[in-house]
C-alpha cells in the first residue's frame, strides 16, 4: 500500500451511545453471500493497480449526474462531519460551500487524488487485494462511493468452510468505520471501464445493478434498509438525428442512481437538521 499526504494523528470519535450500546455482536458481519464465482470475474484480470497506473483527468460522468450527486452530498452530508471518500478521484462531488470537519480520500491513483481540491489527505490501495481500512472503529460520519462499486469484487478466502466476499468485506469495514447512525451513500450510472467491471454489472440491467448494490447493504448485518434515489432521464426520441448523435456520442444524458443506508439506526444528520 502507498500511503501519501499523512495526517496528523486522528482524534479518538467517542463510540456507542448507552442506548445502543448493547446491540447485537454480529453487528457488522456478513450474513450471507450475493455474488457467484462466476459474477465477480473481470475481463482483464491484471492488477487494478496496473489498469489505473496512468491518470485520467476526465470526467467519467456528465454535468447533470454530477449536480444530482453534489445536490444529494448536500442534503445528506452535515457541515462539520468527517467524511470519508472512497474510490475517489481528481473530482469531488462534495458541495463546495460546505466546510466539513475533514475529508480522506481513497484511490488507486496518487496523481488523480493530489489534484481533489476537497481531499485534506489521502491514501492509495487495492481493495480488491485488501480490505482493511487504518482507521479506529466510529471515525466517520459519512463514507461514499461515486461511479467505482462496479469495479469491487471478491478474491476466495476460506472462512468457515465457506467462501467471504470481499465486497462484502469493504462494506462490513464501511460499517465497521461509521459512526452509529452514520451514512454511507453508493452511487452510479451505467458508464464502466467495461474489462475492469465485475461479471454480474457487466451482465446486468440498470434495474438488476439497482437490486445488487441494495443485496450488498442487506448482506452486512446491521444496515438499515436502503433507500434508493434515482434520476432516469426519458428515453431520447426515436428520430433520425437523435439517432446519429446517440451514435456519434453527443446526445446521451446520464442516469442516476444512489444506495442509501445507516450504520444501525435514524441517520445523524436527521438529529441534526
């Protein structure tokens, strides 16, 4: 792992409230598996480290799924709040006039994450090789991916005579990371570096993509039920110029999708609002 821009020691975020503090134990832990061995293949089964080496500092949505994404990060992302971004790049989607507490960002590229204006440090891995995320139980309010959980699959490893997903082990470490009540907001579109994405998004419908990203928060105990915004653009006219720039690249509008859950139970920035 390649760590860069290191942080002054983290302050300790108090845990648990008394009034949860007796929850279950399994809190956190995978309660089953969603994707076959089959569905977390890719295409190019390089190191993503490798696909990632170079930057690429281009937007990989478009201007309307960005300002739905900023306008959601807005609603649901309280001032003065840690958050952590992971997956990210040289964009960040957070709004701009809002000061939060501290922002760390995740990437596979170091020259991408140096140029996110909104990153107060950052580090470089493979989730996809290891899941652990450095950081002390409860020390996020928020933590996001943006247009990267269709690259996240899971390398076998034995556990119980069963196989653990290791998506599903970035997911338990998001809990594991967030603060009780604390939310964690998953969003995409139907854009991929297509023989990077897993087998089961490549195969799948926006719909089913939708229902997956839900299977995930379902599969860590301890999620609330997740709460889904989208925003489908009405399907282009069937004429033949719409048909010409849809070909050419100049008439698409992004759809947008959003995963929405909490660690345990009524989201923080609720109380706070």
């Amino acid at each position: 792992m390649v760590t860069v821009r290191l942080p002054p020691p983290l302050p300790k975020i108090a845990a648990v409230s008394s009034s949860h503090s007796h929850r279950s134990r399994t809190a956190g832990k995978i309660k089953r598996l969603v994707l076959t061995s089959e569905g977390r293949t890719k295409l190019n089964i390089g190191p993503d480290r490798d696909f990632y080496a170079l930057p690429r500092f281009v937007n990989h949505v478009d201007a309307a799924f960005i300002s739905a994404l900023t306008g959601l990060y807005r609603e649901r992302l309280a001032p003065g709040w840690a958050v952590l971004d992971l997956m990210s790049s040289w964009v960040s989607h957070l709004p701009q006039e809002v000061a939060y507490e501290r922002v760390v960002g995740h990437g596979l590229n170091a020259q991408e994450l140096a140029r996110n204006p909104r990153l107060d440090y950052f580090f470089v891995k493979d989730l996809n090789r290891d899941q652990e995320l450095q950081f002390e139980d409860c020390s996020f309010h928020a933590v996001v991916i943006a247009v990267s959980v269709q690259y996240l699959q899971w390398p076998e490893k034995n556990c119980d005579n069963l196989y653990v997903n290791h998506l599903l082990q970035v997911f338990a470490e998001v809990f594991r990371v967030l603060k009780p009540g604390g939310v964690f907001i998953v969003s995409f579109s139907d854009r991929l570096f297509y023989e990077k994405a897993i087998s089961a998004w490549r195969d799948g419908s926006d719909y089913s993509r939708v229902q997956l990203v839900v299977q995930y928060f379902q599969s860590v105990d301890g999620f609330t039920q997740p709460e889904i915004v989208k925003n489908v653009p009405p399907k282009a006219d069937a004429s033949l110029l719409s048909g010409i720039l849809r070909l050419i690249g100049l008439y698409r509008i992004d759809p947008f999708y959003a995963v929405i859950a909490c660690r345990n139970f009524k989201p923080v920035y609720e109380e706070a609002q």
